[in-house]
C-alpha cells in the first residue's frame, strides 16, 4: 500500500492496522485521517475479515499522544472542528463491524490511549506504560478519554490519572481493568492474532451481533437495553448460521459457519 502514516495487511481473515508516524506515533490530524482511512477500506472489505488488530509501528510506542507542535496553532474553532472529526474517526474503530485488539507496547499516552479504549480489547506488552498527561499542557483528555474510561476505571483513580498527568505501568493497568492481558515483551501481535483465532471459530453473526448490543446498551436504560438484546438475538434465528451452530452441537461435531 506503500508509504503511509498507516497500513493494513489482511492474513488469515485478520487485519493488521499499523501506525507509523515515527518516532512515536504522534497523533497528528493527518496520522488520524490515515487510521480512518484504513478503517474505511477494511469496512469496504468486511466480508474478507473476522477481527482487527491495531497497533504502533517502531520499538517505542503504541502512540505517545498528539502532535505538540500543533497547538501552537490552535484556536478555539480550529479546536472543535479538529476534535469531532477526530471523534467520527474514534467511532469508526469503536463500531467496526468485528472485533478490534490493540495491541500495545511502549508509550500508550493521551490520544494514544484514548484510541486505544475505542478497541474491544487492549492486550498490553509488560513494558507499556500508560497515562494522560495533558494536564502538564493545561488541557485534559478531549478524544472520549474520560468517557470511555469510565467504563473501565474507578472514578477516583481516573480523576488521579487525569489531575496528575502520572503515567502507570502495564500490571497496574491490568488490575485497574484498563487492558484485559499483559504480555511478554514482543509478543502482542502473537497474542492478539491467539486470541482472534478463537474467536473466529465461533458464529461471526452472532459475534458481530453480540458487539452492536455491547456498544449500544451502555447508553439505554434497561427496558430499552433488554428490547435491542431481543431484536437481534430473535434475528439471528432467522439465519442459516444459527441452525448450523444448533445442528452442530446435538451431532456434536464442529460447526462450519457461512457468515449466512
């Protein structure tokens, strides 16, 4: 795909997503709209794949945060307009149609982190470090970091990230619930792609369905959260998958799933 600021590779029904703006993955607007941009053409080829896994090009971070130089030029209009494009571009990640593993080493910080809490699942190296130092700026998290770190963290120790701008390490991430595996140093992508081919075994319907309802409940209130789970789970009756997956099971043998 030549020289990008990010690349995929599909192998095995898997994507790769690469962020290679060097020397550390700063998240500049035009490494943003090159994330987006591949997340667009995998969607083009959703059918191709089962699971994504994203990750940092070069041996010291995933992403350290934004591109510094560029607040110097920053007004409050400039401000906006850049962070909800920014916020379309974190939504695509987080609503991809398949399951996305970030796969973390080195520096995780500030926009980093924030696109990293877009994915399914964070799978750490033993040496990430993790935090959101946007205070030492006089700003704070502005890409859904606090919002979406809710959902992971204690409120408390969320507001010590965020007041203090300290970073913390991988096994403490791990205890928090803020990455879901810490693994051996150059082993993410091994992990990752370990953990998608278990998933790929499964029905993708139902995996795929099962993503939509664990993204969208958290914003409803039960009756409404209890109503979509119905919808799509009565759905999934209809489809040939379903029945397999049935069949499958009473002639215990291994299902072979069509995506139908």
């Amino acid at each position: 795909m030549g020289e990008r600021l990010a690349y995929y590779e599909i192998k095995d029904q898997v994507a790769i997503v690469t962020m290679d703006h060097p020397p550390m993955n700063a998240l500049d607007m035009p490494t943003r709209e090159a994330i987006g941009e591949a997340f667009m053409e995998l969607d083009r080829r959703r059918e191709e794949i089962r699971g994504v896994i994203l990750c940092g090009a070069g041996e010291r971070a995933f992403a350290a945060g934004a591109d510094i130089k560029s607040f110097l030029e920053l007004t409050p209009e400039v401000a906006k307009r850049r962070l909800a494009r920014s916020h379309q571009i974190y939504r695509m990640i987080e609503d991809f149609e398949w399951p996305v593993v970030a796969a973390i080493h080195g520096f995780c910080l500030g926009g980093g982190l924030e696109l990293a809490l877009c994915c399914d699942l964070r799978f750490a190296e033993e040496n990430a470090k993790f935090g959101f130092p946007e205070v030492n700026l006089s700003v704070f998290p502005g890409n859904g970091g606090i919002w979406r770190s809710m959902y992971h963290l204690p409120i408390g120790k969320l507001k010590e990230l965020v007041y203090s701008g300290e970073m913390i390490g991988a096994e403490e991430a791990f205890r928090l619930g803020l990455v879901e595996k810490v693994v051996p140093t150059g082993k993410k992508i091994e992990a990752s792609l370990e953990f998608l081919s278990k998933v790929m075994e499964k029905g993708p319907l139902g995996v795929r369905a099962a993503k939509k309802v664990i993204n969208r409940v958290r914003d409803m209130n039960l009756s409404h959260g209890l109503e979509l789970e119905s919808d799509l789970w009565a759905n999934l009756t209809a489809t040939e998958d379903m029945k397999e997956g049935a069949r499958a099971f009473i002639e215990k043998r291994k299902p072979h799933y069509k995506c139908q």
